[in-house]
C-alpha cells in the first residue's frame, strides 16, 4: 500500500522593493506636481517616509496603478 504525499514548496516573497520620485517619474511618465496631487486625490499611490524629506513609493504599488491604468 503507497501513500502519496503531497509536498507544497513554499515560494519566497520578492523583498519590497521602494523607488524614488525620478523612477516613479520615468515609469509613468507624469511630472512630480501631477504625481502628488493625485496621490492627494487618491488616484495614486500614496508614498512611504524614508526619514528627514526622503519619501519613496513601493515598486509594486506603482506597478499594479499602471497595469489598473493599461487595462
């Protein structure tokens, strides 16, 4: 009698990667002034504090606003 075994392979989180306001810029293609008044509106991501008047955005949640706005 064989008992099958089901193995689940855990695949590892991609670490979150954070990108700057010229990144952000080029990937989108908006200028900083349009960039945070949407982020005011709610049309766009919201960025995270770095420290001092450092802020970066998740690379990720840059990602899924363009693929929402290619759709």
């Amino acid at each position: 009698m064989s008992e099958s075994t089901t193995h689940q392979v855990e695949v590892p989180e991609q670490p979150t990667r954070l990108i700057r306001i010229r990144e952000v810029q080029y990937r989108t293609g908006l200028g900083r002034s349009t960039i945070y008044r949407w982020m005011a509106e709610g049309k766009f991501p919201k960025s995270v504090q770095l420290g001092g008047h450092s802020v970066a955005w998740v690379e990720q949640d840059v990602h899924a606003w363009i693929q929402a706005r290619s759709h």
